[in-house]
C-alpha cells in the first residue's frame, strides 16, 4: 500500500468530472487500498478518488472512531434522498476550514464493491452527509461550493497563503 497525495482546493483537478468503473481489475482494488490507507492517515472520514488525481467514481468512508468500518463505493448512486440536515463539514482537501452545508438527512444509495459486486446502502447522519459530500468531489464538487461567494473568496485567500507558506519552508 501507498500513501497518495491529496489535492488541495482551489487546485483546478478538484472540478475535473470522474468517469465510471467499468473494469474491476488488481490496479482498482491496489487504488481502494492506497485510498484508505491516505484516508487513515491523515486522518479523515472519506476520500474520494478525485482527491488523489484519480478521476474514476470511487470513494471510501469509515466514520468509526477505531478504522474497524471501511466502507467502499464504486460507480455509488443516490437512488433515495428526502430531508434535511445542516451539520458542519470539513475536507481533507480543504485543511482546517469547517462550515455548515445542507444535505439530505436520509439516502439510499446504490454502488458497486471493489469486486464489481453490486449493493444497496441506506444511511443517515454523519453516514449520509459524508457519502453526499464524496459523491459531490466526483462531480468536481468541494463543500465550499456550496458556502456563499464571500466565504468561497475567504477560503481560497487562507488556502493560497498556506500554500504559499508550506512553499516557503
Ligand atoms: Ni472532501
């Protein structure tokens, strides 16, 4: 396993549209690994591919506080979505930034394991807002997109200058 490098907002590959999975080969489950290892060592909640520069739909999630609940989706679908629930949201794309975005409080998703193998997923809460906010980074879609332009504009201001500090060292 490796660990990948994460793309950080406002780079431009962060809006790049991932493609469907259509070959369930070796290279995408060696992908599915190295995206959970990076997940588990930065540390995040979830990762999708769009992050690493791997712009295929897939993502992985494990909301447990003990890594004991990897779950993976490939090629995931929002086949249900009703409510609504405003939690604050973070990125591992958008280090130290933490805002509120709306979301559907309740899914049912649809998606393929790394095997190809199809299933149905119902979630709620922490689940559902984080399989939303993958799913968005496969459509080029970063949480801030969702904030107001005045924020967006702070976001990428504090993001350019850490960059520019981190180019410094
Ligand atoms: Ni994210």
């Amino acid at each position: 396993m490796a660990l990948l490098p994460i793309l950080e907002y406002p780079d431009a590959r962060l809006k790049r549209i991932a493609a469907p999975v259509t070959e369930f080969t070796p290279a995408l489950r060696k992908l599915v690994d190295d995206m959970a290892e990076t997940m588990y060592e930065a540390p995040g909640i979830g990762l999708a591919a769009t992050q690493v520069d791997v712009h295929k739909r897939v993502i992985v999630i494990d909301i447990t506080k003990d890594k004991s609940d990897l779950k993976v989706f490939v090629n995931p679908e929002i086949v249900e979505a009703d409510g609504e629930i405003v939690g604050e949201e973070g990125c591992l794309s958008v280090p130290e930034y933490y805002d509120n975005v709306r979301r559907a409080a309740h899914i049912k998703v649809r998606a393929q394991n790394a095997e190809g193998t199809p299933f149905e997923l119902e979630a709620t809460e922490l689940l559902a807002v984080c399989i939303q906010h993958e799913m968005d980074h496969l459509k080029g879609v970063v949480f801030v997109d969702h904030l107001s332009q005045l924020k967006q504009m702070r976001v990428k201001t504090k993001m350019v200058k850490r960059h520019r500090e981190q180019a410094r060292r």
